[in-house]
C-alpha cells in the first residue's frame, strides 16, 4: 500500500519551488528600474500612478528578491543602462 503522505510535498518544499518559480520569472527591465528609483525617489508622485503599474512594480521587485535570494544575477545586462 502507497503512503498518501509521502508523495505530498513539504511546507519547504512549497516555499522552494514558488521561490524559484519568482526567481525564474525575472527578466531586468530598465523601465521598472526607473519606477522602483521613482517610488523610492519620489513616493509621491508615485502614489498617484494606477493600481496596475504599482501592481507589476510589485511583482517585479518579489522577482528580482527571488532572484537575488538564490544568487542570480539581476544587475543591468552589459549595454544596457537603468
């Protein structure tokens, strides 16, 4: 008899696999550099922008976390400025 258990994945294990998803999904982008300096820069201008370029900021940013967390590379690609 097959345990049900032991083919279900951790809490680690969960955690691991949406980390590298993240992660995997990070691509530098010059125009969400400048939108990260401008909500750091200038968070009130910021504010005003709409919910969906704050929503793929954020998303960007949970990437490249992810990215930098398992040591990847997220500075600019050579040529290309921020």
């Amino acid at each position: 008899m097959i345990n049900p258990s032991s083919s279900r994945y951790s809490d680690e294990d969960r955690e691991t696999r949406r980390l590298r998803s993240r992660a995997d999904a990070f691509r530098y982008s010059a125009p969400m550099e400048r939108l990260a300096e401008l909500k750091r820069d200038r968070p009130e201008q910021y504010d005003q922008m709409g919910p969906l370029v704050r929503i793929s900021l954020g998303h960007y940013e949970a990437a490249k976390a992810a990215a930098q967390q398992l040591g990847r590379n997220v500075s600019a690609p050579t040529g290309q400025e921020a």
